[in-house]
C-alpha cells in the first residue's frame, strides 16, 4: 500500500511539474519579494508598469504559486495592484494617498528622533557619521541610483537605531511607497540626495538637542515634499512619457 502511494505520488509530481519542498518555496519567495521589492525602490519598475508572472517564474525556476505567493505580500505593501482581467502593475499611489503618505513619515520620523535621543550610543553616532560622509562622496562620483538607495538607507538606519522594529517596519513600507509617489509626481528633480541636511540632523543628535533635530528632520522632508506637484495631471503626464519613452 505504502508503495501504490509513493508511485501515485511520483505520477502527480511528473503530470504537474517539480513540486520543491515548503522551506524551498518560502526562501524563493522570499528573493522575488526582495527583489522586485528594490526594483521597485530603485525605479527600475516605474508605476503603472506590468508584472510579468511567466518570466518570474522562469527566473527563479518555481511554480506560477510560488510567484503568486510574493506578488499578494507586495500587494498587500501597496507597491502593487491587482487589475480585474488585466494583471498585476506596479502601484500608482494617487494624489490623497501621496499626502496620506507624506503625512505620516513627518509624524514618525519626530517620534523616531525622541527615542534617538534617548537610547544612541557614541559608536552608532560614528556610524552615522560615516554614512552621511559616504553620501557626500556618492553625491560627487555617483549615479543617481546610488544616491537614491543611500539617502533612504540614513532614514532606516535612524529607524533601527531608536530600538523599536515595530516603528521601523512601518517607516520601511511608507519609504518604499514614497519612492513611487517621487516616481509619479516628481517635477523638481535636485541633483543631491540631502546629504547635508542629514549631516546637520547628525550634529544636532550629538549636541542631544531633539528640537533641533526634529526642526532639522521636519525641513529635509519638507524640501522632498517640495519636489512634488500633487496633482491628478501630473502622474499622468509621468505615465505618458514613460510609454513614449519605451517605443520612442
């Protein structure tokens, strides 16, 4: 009996595909998540932009379920959508979501900065330091997806430094989101990636002055927001000139 049940269970492996085990799918889950994750963060997948399930699949040499599994965590993150008939795009945060999103990182980021305060150490304070140096060299020999990667990496560096994961994370997925909101409705594009602004925030952690710093903090995202015309036209136009740009 046991070996009826082993062949049958080899005949349904050979009729649907290689079956790879749980631990296998997750792990490969998991890299497409990552992946399509920092593409997205990147803007190597612009907004608007189709996910081709067949060729993840492909990539990865996994079952269309697996790929389905990852896609539904990124929808879930809101950097994806799913269309009705149509597929699953890259998310097009519309105009309220953007301020929505604008709104909280403010609010977080002063939280953040309080327990910054309270909880950093000299060695920490010396990292900081040394990653604003590393912007500033980037801002002179990089490109602009150097600069784009490094200037959210101080953010979520900040994050984890004032010791809550919860806060972390959720600063984590609001940055992420932004980066198509910047993708949209960016018109004011700035060749630096703040820098000395994040110098400045530093120095004020040092100098344990916490209004300083949020005064600081609320002004470096004031300029990002001040990058941005929210206006329904504006993704638009950004969506347009991305397909002239691909058949052009």
């Amino acid at each position: 009996m046991r070996k009826m049940r082993r062949q049958s269970a080899k005949v349904m492996t050979a009729a649907n595909g290689p079956v790879e085990s749980t631990d296998t799918n997750d792990d490969v889950s998991e890299r497409i998540r990552s992946t399509l994750a920092a593409a997205i963060g990147e803007g190597a997948l612009k907004p608007g932009t189709k996910i081709l399930e067949e060729a993840i699949a492909e990539h990865f040499g996994v079952s269309r379920t697996v790929v389905r599994g990852a896609l539904g965590v990124l929808e879930s993150d809101h950097l994806l959508e799913r269309k009705r008939n149509r597929g699953t795009f890259v998310a097009e945060p519309s105009v309220e979501q953007a301020k929505s999103l604008f709104e909280a990182r403010r609010k977080i980021e002063g939280l953040l900065l309080e327990l910054v305060i309270a909880r950093v150490t000299p060695e920490q304070l010396d990292a900081l330091q040394k990653l604003t140096d590393e912007e500033e060299h980037i801002h002179h020999h990089g490109d602009e997806k150097s600069k784009t990667v490094l200037s959210g990496k101080f953010h979520i560096v900040l994050a984890e430094i004032a010791g809550n994961p919860v806060l972390t994370e959720v600063l984590a997925k609001i940055v992420a989101r932004l980066s198509l909101v910047m993708s949209l409705y960016e018109e004011d594009r700035k060749d630096d990636c703040g820098a000395d602004h994040h110098r400045m925030i530093v120095a004020a952690l040092k100098e344990k002055n916490l209004a300083k710093a949020q005064q600081l903090m609320d002004h470096h995202l004031a300029d990002i927001e001040g990058r941005v015309r929210l206006t329904e036209g504006q993704g638009d136009r950004h969506t347009f000139l991305a397909v002239l740009e691909n058949f052009s």
